[in-house]
C-alpha cells in the first residue's frame, strides 16, 4: 500500500501592521508577527499553518524567530518523508524527540490538518470529531489604556454587531486606578455587554483578594489569571474566594497543566489555546479534561492572523459547550490579509468555513510583500 509523503516544509516569518497598539500587561505590540507553514506532500496538496506568539520571549518561552530556527532545524526534517495522513504517527513522532516546543508543534500539527482535510475533501472541524456549530461568538479586548476611549470603541463594536464581549487587559498599573477603569466601563456599558479583565499574573495574593472582590461585586464577569501561574496553593484559596469566576491561561502550558489544575480546584474556567497545547488535536484533550472535572471552557488566542485563527475555530466548534465564548479577533487587530478571503465576522460570531482542510488559500502576492527579509 503507497503512502503520501510529506516531501517539504517551508517556513516564512511574516510582519503585519495592527490598527492600533495593543497594550498588555507584559509588552504593547506594535504590529503582530506570524511564522507560516507550508506542507507539501507527495500528492502535490499543501497544507498551511500559523504558529504565532504574544511579544516574543516577553510572553513565554517561544519567540517567532526560534520557531522558525526549531521547526527548519529540528521539526521539519523529522517529518519530511513521513506518512502525510497519519496525524497521530506524525504528532508522536515530534513529541518524543522533542520537549515543549508547543507554539511550533500547534503550526505543524494544523498544516497537516489542512493537507489531510484537502485530500479527503472534508473540513478539519470534521477531522477533529464533527462540527456541533458553524459559528462561535468572539469578544474583543478593549486594551488602549483609556477609559473614554474604551467606552467609545465598545459601543461602536455592540452598534456594529460585532461584539458584545469586552476583555480589558489590566495589572500594569496600580491597583485601585486598573479598577477604576475596569468598573467605569461595566457601568457605562451596563447589561447590554459582558466585561472580563486579564491580569497576566500580576498582582500578587494580597491584591488579587481585595481586586477579585470589588470586581466581583461591580458585575464582572470573568477575571483572567489573576497570579502567577507558579502560586498554585494561591489560585486555589482565589478561585474558593473569588465572587467572580477565575480563568487559567498562563498555568495551561501542557495538557498535563490542565489535569493537575482541574485535580487541585485551581480554577473553574479554562482557557484553550492551540499554541499552548501543541495542536487543535491537544487542545480538545485539555477541552475533555476540563468537562470531565466540570470546568466552563473559552476559546483563548495568542493573536493569530486568519490560518492560526481558522485551526482554532474548527477545534472549539467541536465542543459541547463554550460557555465564556471565544476570543479569536485576531485578524481584526491587523490591517493586513496574507488569504485571499479574510474570515468573516457577523452578528458578534465568526463564521467557520465548511469548504475543506481550514478554508484559507495564501495570497502569494500580500505574502511575499510582508515577508521578512
């Protein structure tokens, strides 16, 4: 029996402009920057992925240009003359040669999604289990620092339908005036939007008590890894006292993470992300882990431009449920498309392509004008 081999993998990073700066609390990006994969098999389908990370090392532990290194060194070679259809061989065959890596792992395993869903003329939401939805509802990071300016770019979003889901990105400054910024846009927006803070871990104990509290009390919804994801015993007594439901992101780094985290009652939200996990694939084994322990899910991003965004998408319309929504805006942070069809947003969802493998085709021309040098 003949096989399809994976015959080359490509790697390009690519520089986007974003419509604004976008603030967090570790780093304030400037522009978003992508590594695009290109999977061609012997069959003469390719397949694409993103692998795509927050503020470089600022973030975590993968920047786009050691990714790039990792993958053309390291990953690829170990995949160019495997079975092109063989998902879990190929996956396998990465992690046991290779430790972490997740960011680059998550492009690689959505490129051969895409191939494989191509070949077999099938969305990869079909490969991951069946699609139990064809749009997923998208919240939007109010993140300029300015509490009028935020106020305005809400309500343009909900007069739009584009988003009634509002994240702000907090803990760089003090404390009390990050809460005085958070409350004063829940009150304006009132009922008609829901308001979720992410902390990136820094506050510490002491003051995620008191923050956690007054958040909880003025109608916040959610509120993003308050610590550090290394004070377990801490996220535990949050997530016990906290009148608002506390999310792990920072803490997921491993499908391991999610099982430790759900065994210690650390948190009562998750948040999937592809990158983290090393894969949609692995993503959805931290979704079961969490629905086994009874843990509500989000659909977390790292940014990503559409192909990152799209391998997301078709993971989390698998889920039973998403209670929190998602947050896969990404490629409305960027002025500027690489696909020849952006994703489409409308009435506050993404809609999820059923057309095979991802949905997405590279637009060589836009690509090769934003590729570095």
């Amino acid at each position: 029996m003949s096989h399809t081999l994976i015959e080359s993998i490509q790697t390009v990073i690519v520089d986007l402009p974003t419509i604004r700066p976008h603030k967090l609390a570790m780093h304030t990006m400037q522009q978003q920057t992508l590594v695009i994969i290109r999977m061609r098999c012997s069959d003469g389908i390719e397949g694409i992925g993103e692998s795509t990370t927050i503020g470089g090392l600022a973030y975590g532990n993968e920047s786009p240009e050691s990714i790039k290194t990792n993958i053309d060194r390291h990953l690829g070679p170990l995949l160019v003359g495997q079975d092109a259809a063989n998902i879990n061989a190929a996956m396998l065959r990465l992690d046991k040669a290779a430790k972490g890596n997740t960011f680059a792992k998550s492009g690689l395993e959505s490129a051969l999604l895409d191939a494989q869903g191509k070949r077999l003329g099938l969305p990869v939401s079909e490969l991951l289990g069946g699609r139990v939805r064809d749009s997923l509802e998208v919240a939007w990071t109010l993140a300029s620092g300015d509490t009028a300016r935020d106020i305005a770019e809400a309500e343009q979003m909900l007069d739009i339908r584009r988003h009634r889901l509002f994240k702000l990105k907090i803990g760089a400054n003090e404390v009390s005036a990050d809460l005085k910024h958070v409350i004063a846009i829940k009150k304006a927006l009132g009922e008609r939007a829901s308001v979720r803070v992410d902390v990136n871990q820094y506050w510490d104990e002491s003051q995620a008590i008191r923050a956690c509290r007054m958040l909880g009390d003025n109608g916040i919804d959610l509120i993003e890894q308050p610590i550090s994801r290394i004070n377990r015993a801490g996220q535990v007594r949050l997530n016990q006292r906290s009148p608002a439901p506390i999310m792990a992101d920072e803490s997921i780094e491993s499908v391991e993470d999610a099982f430790s985290l759900a065994a210690d009652g650390a948190a009562s939200v998750f948040a999937l992300k592809i990158a983290k996990n090393g894969g949609p694939r692995a993503v959805l084994r931290t979704a079961q882990i969490a629905e086994a322990a009874g843990i509500a899910l989000y659909g977390g991003t790292m940014l990503e431009g559409a192909v990152g965004t799209l391998a997301s998408a078709h993971a989390f319309v698998t889920l039973n449920a998403l209670t929190w929504g998602t947050e896969l805006f990404g490629p409305l942070l960027l002025t500027e498309e690489i696909v020849t069809e952006a994703p489409v947003y409308r009435d506050f969802q993404l809609q999820v392509p059923r057309t095979p493998g991802l949905g997405l085709t590279l637009d060589e021309e836009r690509l090769a004008f934003f590729s570095r040098k």
